[in-house]
C-alpha cells in the first residue's frame, strides 16, 4: 500500500452531502465517486433512500462544491437499469445537470440483486454512453466484476441481510 499514490484511491459514496463538504476541506488527492444513478428526486428516490434526505439538487450542489475546492474531477456512477434509466430523455436530463462539471460517468449495467427486478441491457447502457458523450458528458461504459461472488454493486447488502436474518437468536 505504501507504493499506491493517494490519485489512485477513490472514496466512494452513496451521496451523504455533509460528509461530501468535510471531504472537500480535507483537500485530499483522493478522488470521490458518487453512486447518482438518476437524475431527479423521483426516481433516485425510489431507488436510493439516501435521497429522501438529500436532493439531487443538494448533491450535485455539494459535487460541485468538491470540484471548486479540491480542482479534482469526480466519478459518477450509474447503474443502467433496462428501460429505468438509460433512455435518451434520461441522458438529456443528466447531461442537464452535469453540464460544467468536471466529471466522468461510469455506465455499469446493474448486476443481478436478489429481491430486485431491475434487469441490465448492455446495449442500452451502451447507447446511453453514446447519447452523453455526444450531449459533451464523458462517459465510459464499465465491465460489472464481483457478480460471482455476490460483491456487485447492491448485491454485498442483500447477502449480508439474507445471512444476518439466518443467525439464530441467542435470547
């Protein structure tokens, strides 16, 4: 670890506003990575319960806060989800609300999650990735790792829940 130069570390968050801030007086060099997946409260909000206590509007706020602080791009990561959030109009909406930001989106199709009915379509995520790019959002669609082994993204908490809920009681 002592050989790892600190730009090669990312933080990653579910949008958790007030500790964005304090991270950005830190003037680390680490990069933030913020799980967005939508960009309005309806949506993000039905699929992120964190934003029924931050908006977007908050969020980006505070993104753009890190930005002018630490002068550092930051990461946003969005799980496509088929016919979810990775239409034209969600493109537009996000290119919208990122416009002037230094950053970067990574497009993931959603791993398979257990309870979850949201499926990936690699390519539709791919032509979102397309659609922001061309809207001047860069963006990178990204390889899902983990799924094997149940460590994708939202697939660690429904494991641990499933196996915390098959502990016996010792009452």
């Amino acid at each position: 670890l002592c050989a790892l130069g600190w730009r090669h570390v990312t933080v990653s968050t579910v949008g958790i506003v007030p500790k964005i801030y304090e991270f950005a007086d830190m003037n680390s060099q680490v990069t933030l990575a913020v799980s967005l997946h939508c960009a309005n409260d309806e949506k993000r909000g039905s699929l992120m319960p964190v934003n029924r206590r931050w908006s977007v509007a908050e969020l980006i706020q505070a993104c753009r806060y890190y930005v002018f602080k630490t002068n550092r791009r930051i990461t946003f990561e969005w799980a496509s989800i088929a016919g979810e959030n990775d239409s034209k109009d969600d493109a537009k909406e996000l290119a919208a609300l990122l416009r002037g930001l230094k950053c970067h989106v990574n497009v993931i199709p959603v791993n398979p999650t257990a309870g979850y009915p949201g499926k990936a379509s690699k390519a539709s995520a791919k032509s979102f990735v397309e659609d922001l790019n061309e809207l001047g959002i860069p963006a990178t669609l990204r390889v899902r790792r983990g799924i094997d082994i149940d460590g994708g993204c939202g697939q660690l908490t429904v494991r641990m829940s499933s196996e915390l809920n098959d502990v016996p009681n010792s009452q």
